[in-house]
C-alpha cells in the first residue's frame, strides 16, 4: 500500500529505541534507572481526582462541547486573568486532549501545504513532525549553547520567507530548561508582530520554574502581541496529570472555533471526568502545585553541579521545566563510540542508565536527563555515568 507522503516523512522518535531497550533490560532483570521521564514522579494531587470521581457519580459521563466544557474554560479564563493578567472570552480558548493535541489541532488549522513554521533548536521533539503533518515545512534556527540556546532576532529575521507562517517558543523549554525575559521576549515579539507571523507560545512548564525568576508569556508584553499569539498550555506538567490528557489553548476566537470545528470531527470533547478534575485543578489548591515546584528546584540544585563536574560535560543551568541538557562531545570524542546516539546505547547497556540522545531534539552533541526520579536514584545514575565516563578518560 502506498501511505500518505505526510505521514511517512515522520521520523520515528528517538527516544523510542531507547526506551524499548531500557524496558528489555529491565524485563531481564537488569537493575535500569530511566531518566528519560517527561513527566512528574509525583501521584496527581488527591483533591482532583476526587472531584474527578465526584463528576461520575453525579452523572457527569456524557458528552460535552467538543471545545470543552464552560465552567472549564471560565476556571482556565480565571487563571489566565490571575497569572498572565490577560483576559480571554469563552470563545477564545478551546480545551483539548493534552497540549501536544491542542498544537496538532493548531498547525491543521493554520497552516496550507508549503507554509513554514520556525523552530527553534533545540526543540521539543514533536514540533517538527507536527508541522509536517499538517502539510507545513519546519525551518529550524539554532539557539547556540552559548546564548543559552535562546534565539536572537537577527537569526529569525534570516530565515523569514513569503511562507512564513508561525513562529514557536517554548519557554521554559523542553529540553534545555532555559527562559526567555521579558526584554527578550519582547524584541522577537516585535519581529513577529513587523512580518505578521503568528506566534505559538508553549507555556506547559510555566509553573516548574526555579530561583528567582518568575514566568513571563509573550501575550501578556501587549495588546498587539496578544492578538498576534496563541498560548497553549494544559495541566499535565504543572498538576503531574500527564495521563489525563487535558491542554487547552487560547488567542483569536476565528483560531479558536476553526480548531473546534476539527476537534469536533476528529476527536470530540475531550474525557469529561478529566475536564472535572482539571476544573478543581485550576478552582482550588491544596499547596501541592508549590510543593511539586520545590522538590524538583531542590533536586536540581543537588545534582546540577555533580553532574557538570562529570569530565567531558558541560551544562547551562536551566532555569525551569525537570530536565538537564548537558553537552557530551568532549566525553564521547574521548570514547570509542562514533555518535552520541552510540554512546547513549552503550551507557544502558555497560551502566544500565537511560537517558535520551539529544539527536531527536536537534542538538546531536547533548542529551536529555530528566530529574522527575527520586535524589537518590538521580545520584546512583550520576555514580553509574561518572564511572562509564572514567573508563574512556
Ligand atoms: N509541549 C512540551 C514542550 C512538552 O514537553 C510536552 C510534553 O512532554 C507537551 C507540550 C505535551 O503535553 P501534554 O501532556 O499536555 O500533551
């Protein structure tokens, strides 16, 4: 059978091969510690699965709109009002199965075939195979390790074409953790707002971010730049309701019910118990969105310098999100292996550590741990690593 060229110019994720070899491993016995986790160790909070639990006992199994249901969206409307201190009409904000749904719906919904998306690298490894999906083509710039992988305004101004489209931040990234301020953000908004291009603002870390920093969203710098962007978030990182599926995204109504006119012959509402809990998610708060926060800021600060001093390593220090991005050449240009891809391969079988080659995020010569794992489970990994890397050194 012929496929549809759309779907076969998908790459496969990277981190696929990884994972099935951690899980054979493990299946054999081997004592395998992941770091390859996307998402919070953390149970999700007690008093939203209870209110979750509570919907279906009052009868709260049917259908609903398929953009969500309205006491959702009022409760995402509040926070958006609380946090970002921007206000969104109920006709403005759609809610989805996960936010990686909310982007897939988005690039359908804007994009015709041949129009481009900027991505900066490195990037979130399904922005590329989301904008190639729906007919666009990715066009990456490089956020170099020594701009703290953030992009300037002369390397977006470079690869703007008549096809441009849409730009994406995502801020705290995946996988680097850095964040753009405020002042930054502003002077690629301006360059958005000065060629027309939509700007796709990944906001799902906004709550995982450490020191003294604090969450700026593009959309909230002006009116213009809230009209020229759209937000996506959802709860799955921030409340630890990864299996949920609740995201949500907000910017122009015309947007907005064009997605939810594909949502609703596609996928419909998403699970109605899971909107209930996502609106005590976002209603009440028992502390443990903070309590979250500060256990993965104190892991971080744990770990970061152990695992900069690993020979070979070097690692900007992320300001949010549960990851560390630490660039490897040196160590693998020490090893036998001829690729990072390799030498990931070889640190799960010789030390029986998980972790995810940068290659899928743009970024060969790095790779991803993510401390969403126990202290003393992250510090056995950090032992296992150190030691790999000394036998080459
Ligand atoms: N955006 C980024 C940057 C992510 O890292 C993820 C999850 O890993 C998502 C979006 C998708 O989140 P969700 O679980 O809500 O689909």
């Amino acid at each position: 059978m012929e496929f549809s060229s759309r779907v076969t110019s998908i790459t496969p994720s990277s981190t696929l091969a990884i994972t099935a070899k951690a899980k054979q491993l493990k299946a054999e016995g081997h004592d395998v510690i992941g770091l390859g986790a996307g998402e919070p160790d953390f149970n999700t909070p007690q008093y939203i699965i209870e209110a979750s639990y509570q919907s279906m006992l009052d009868g709260h199994t049917k259908y609903t709109p398929a953009a969500g249901l309205p006491a959702l969206k009022g409760a995402i409307a509040q926070k958006f009002k609380a946090d970002q201190g921007i206000e969104y009409a109920a006709d403005e904000i759609i809610v989805t199965s996960g936010a990686k749904h909310s982007l897939s719906l988005l690039f359908q919904t804007i994009l015709q075939e041949g129009e481009e998306v900027i991505i900066p690298s490195p990037y979130w490894v399904s922005y590329p195979e989301q904008v190639k999906v729906a007919g666009g083509v990715p066009v990456f710039i490089e956020g170099k390790e020594e701009q703290n992988f953030k992009v300037t305004k002369e390397q977006i101004e470079q690869v703007i074409t008549d096809k441009t489209k849409a730009f994406i931040i995502n801020s705290p990234s995946n996988p680097t953790g850095v964040m753009y301020s405020k002042e930054e953000l502003k002077i690629i908004g301006d360059v958005c707002l000065e060629h027309d291009i939509l700007i796709v603002s990944d906001e799902i870390y906004e709550k995982l971010i450490y020191g003294r920093e604090s969450h700026v969203s593009i959309a909230e710098i002006s009116d213009a730049l809230k009209e020229q962007t759209v937000i996506v978030n959802g709860v799955s990182k921030s409340h630890s309701m990864t299996g949920w599926r609740i995201g949500y995204t907000a910017g122009n109504k015309e947007i907005i019910n064009k997605m939810s006119n594909v949502a609703s012959h596609t996928t419909s509402n998403p699970a109605v118990m899971s909107q209930y809990g996502a609106i005590a998610a976002y209603q009440e708060d028992d502390g443990s969105v903070g309590n979250m926060r500060d256990a993965f800021e104190e892991r971080l600060n744990k770990v970061y310098d152990q695992l900069n001093g690993i020979p070979g390593f070097s690692c900007v220090k992320p300001q949010g999100a549960f990851y560390l991005f630490p660039n490897v050449k040196e160590a693998v240009e020490k090893s036998p292996f001829n690729s990072t891809d390799e030498w990931v391969t070889a640190l799960l079988e010789e030390e029986k550590v998980a972790v995810v080659p940068g290659s899928g995020f743009g970024s060969p010569d790095n790779i991803r741990l993510s401390y969403a794992t126990s202290l003393d489970q992250f510090e056995e990994a950090l032992g296992r690593i150190r030691r790999f890397v000394d036998k080459y050194n």
